[in-house]
C-alpha cells in the first residue's frame, strides 16, 4: 500500500473498511482532492470493477488509477449529504447502471453460485440456480446492490453506488432490496423468495 501512495502521491488516512472482501482506505491527493484507496483480494477482481466504474460514468465513483498487477483502484470519494432519496432517483440509478456497456462479464449464474454456497442461503439456492438461468433479456447488473452500496451525492451529484460484483443477468437481480419499477414484478418477487426476503406487496417493496 505504500508503494501505491507513493507512487500516486497519496496522503494515506484511515481505514474505513476491512473483511473477507477488500480493504478500504481514506486518502488525500496531491492536488487535495479526497479519494479512496481500495485493496481487492485479488486483481481480477479490482480489473471488473474498474471496468464497470467506468462504464457506469456518474452512476458511480470515478476511477482516477487502477493497477492492473495489485487490482488497487484509486477512486473519487463521494460527500454524502442527508437530503430525502426520491423513488424516481432509485429508479434512474439501477435504470443508468442496467445500460451501461455488458460485455466481457461473468454470468449472473457465477455470482449465484458464490452467493448460496452461503449457509444462510443456501434454501434459496434451487430457486436462485432456475431464475438465473432463465432465458431473459440480460443487462449488466451491479451485483450486491443493497442500500449500504449506495452512496448520497446530494443534489448535484445524485445517487452513486459503490462496491459492484458486476455480473450479466436478469435485471430483477438488481431490484429485490428497492421499489421494483420498470421491470417484472413477478421475477423480483421470485428473487426476494430464493433471499428468504418477504416478497413486495402490491408492486412495492
């Protein structure tokens, strides 16, 4: 990580996340802008995401470097702001991330298999395994867009979402921890059943 800060001449500041996933450091640039320093378990891992960040524009942080060899990502910090999200700013937030360029991703049944090798899941998993195979239209997904993975930016900035496992597949993957608009009802709530997740009512969650 040292070599990273100097290498991008990075004030390093503190660590802001830390478990079986990546670690994750607050940091400052040479010109003063805050960024965020992100460590991946493997670089394979860092190249996917850099990839769909990029794609995604302003629906996410921008990438400033990426270090093919390591998988570490340089990215913008994101201010959060309190102001009251609107169901149409969720909407046009996983609408934005869903036409974003899908080529050269795993398949959502990949991300399936990870996901319900789980204990906790692993009920869910028959379901999980028949809905991602089914023949739908597919879209590049976020892959673990739950709301800890969607940032505030406030009114200029918008909503941004962070920490992707991007993976193509059904778009209702994406939907079944937000209002489901704009997509098959029947599929988010066939989705919520393999999370073990109480189906939404009447159209909403």
């Amino acid at each position: 990580m040292d070599d990273l800060a100097r290498r991008w001449n990075l004030t390093l500041g503190e660590t802001i996340g830390r478990g079986s996933t990546s670690r994750v450091v607050r940091c400052r640039r040479a010109d003063g802008r805050a960024a965020v320093l992100k460590l991946p378990p493997e670089p394979e891992r860092g190249l996917l995401e850099a990839r769909a960040l990029r794609g995604w524009a302003h629906y996410a942080p921008e990438v400033w470097e990426h270090d093919t060899e390591s998988g570490a990502l340089l990215l913008e910090a994101i201010p959060e702001h309190e102001h009251q999200v609107r169901v149409d700013e969720i909407v046009a937030l996983i609408d934005g991330l869903h036409r974003a360029p899908s080529d050269g991703f795993p398949p959502l049944t990949e991300r399936v298999e990870f996901i319900f090798a789980q204990p906790r899941w692993r009920a869910g998993r028959d379901l999980a395994r028949a809905l991602a195979a089914d023949p739908v239209e597919p879209v590049l997904l976020h892959g673990d867009l739950h709301p800890a993975n969607v940032l505030n930016g406030g009114p200029a900035r918008g909503l941004v979402a962070i920490d992707p496992r991007p993976c193509v597949g059904d778009p209702a993957f994406d939907l079944v921890h937000w209002v489901p608009l704009g997509v098959d009802g029947e599929r988010v709530q066939a989705w919520c059943r393999a999370f073990g997740l109480e189906p939404p009512a009447n159209g909403s969650q």
